[in-house]
C-alpha cells in the first residue's frame, strides 16, 4: 500500500501539484500548485569559460498580498480575493528567483549562477522583487497578470548598474485555479525570456575589471 500511496505522489508531483486529500462533496481538496516556467530553456552548448561573472539571485517581495502562497485573484481594481482550496506550493518571489537562475545557468554567460546566501562568491546580484501576481477576473475569464522589477547590482563596489520592470498578462481559459495556473506559467516563461536577455546584455556592456 505505501508503494501505491508514494507512486501516486510522485505522479501528481510531476502533474504539477500535490493534492492534501481526496476531498468529498462537503470539503473539497485543498490542492498546491508548483508555478512552471511553460518554456524552460535548454543548456548551453558549452558552459562559461572560468573567468566568466558570477551571479546571484535575491528573490524578494514588494507586495506582500502577491508573495502569499495563497493564489490571488482580482475582480476590480484594488481588490483581492484568494482562491480557497488552492495555493502555491511556495512562495511565488522564491519560485521566480530559481526559475531565473535555471534560465540563467542555462545561458552559458556566467560562471555559475547561486541564490544569495549560499557559500559561493558572487560579482553580480540580480534582485528579483515581486510587484504582481494575480489572476485578473475583471472581465471573465480574465488573466493572469505577473510584474517583476529587477535590480542588477555591482557587488564589487555595491553599486547599482541597471533596473527595470518585467510585465506578462497571459489569457485564461476558464474561470478556474487550475488554468489560471497554466497561464501563470506562461506569463512567467514571457517574464523570464525579457529578463534573461537584459541581464545577460547589461552584465556583458560592462567594463572587465
């Protein structure tokens, strides 16, 4: 029975969500969510020469409500709702900063490429901060709405090089957690193909040192 119980674990893992129970009529399912990146890139032919930057990722939130594990949904302006048997798996600006550094890493630009905090010296820290994430309902089915604003620091001297924001509205096909799920994920694959190619420009434009 636990071989059963753990083959349909991994199977709903790799669906893309883990359900907590199997629900019945009175209480459904609570289902969590893993945001995906719809158009994961591919590893670069050659990886970077050893003289090559460093980067770090710092994933941070600028809008706590965003950053909830809870998925939001909106439907007018100013307004928040949560879905109430659906949520991420973690937290969104946490996802966003691993899916950046699989894309990045993927690249070939930099050396390597590390979330802050861990044990490997950076020349470079992208900070990712989470401004919106939200399931736009003001018109049914709606959208699925993503703003990241992105910093890319110096840390050699702690200066800041270059910032920009990232927007991605990506249409829903139903008036569900579900599929706004699966337009999450590719409004974060549109995301994180504007934000690999200004970071990767932005890192070479700068002078060696």
């Amino acid at each position: 029975m636990r071989s059963v119980l753990a083959a349909l674990a991994a199977a709903a893992l790799l669906a893309g969500c883990v359900s907590l129970s199997v629900g019945n009529a009175d209480a459904p399912a609570l289902t969590y969510y893993v945001l995906a990146d719809a158009r994961p890139a591919a590893e670069a032919a050659a990886p970077a020469a050893a003289t090559a930057p460093r980067l770090a990722i710092q994933g941070t939130s600028a809008d706590p409500l965003a950053d909830s594990i809870s998925i939001v949904f909106s439907r007018r302006p100013g307004e928040r709702s949560l879905y109430q048997f659906a949520s991420w798996s973690e937290r969104p600006s946490r996802r966003l900063a691993q899916l950046a550094q699989q894309r990045l890493q993927a690249g070939g630009r930099f050396a390597s490429v590390t979330q802050l905090g861990q044990p490997v010296a950076s020349d470079w820290l992208l900070s990712l901060a989470l401004e919106t994430m939200v399931h736009d309902v003001s018109s049914a089915p709606g959208r699925a709405r993503i703003t990241l604003h992105a910093e890319l620091i110096d840390r050699r001297d702690r200066s800041l090089v270059a910032s920009r924001s990232f927007s991605a509205a990506q249409p829903v096909d139903e008036l569900a957690a579900a599929a706004a799920v699966t337009a999450f994920g590719v409004a974060t694959a549109d995301v994180l193909d504007a934000l690999t190619r200004w970071v990767e420009a932005t890192a070479a434009a700068q002078p060696a040192r």
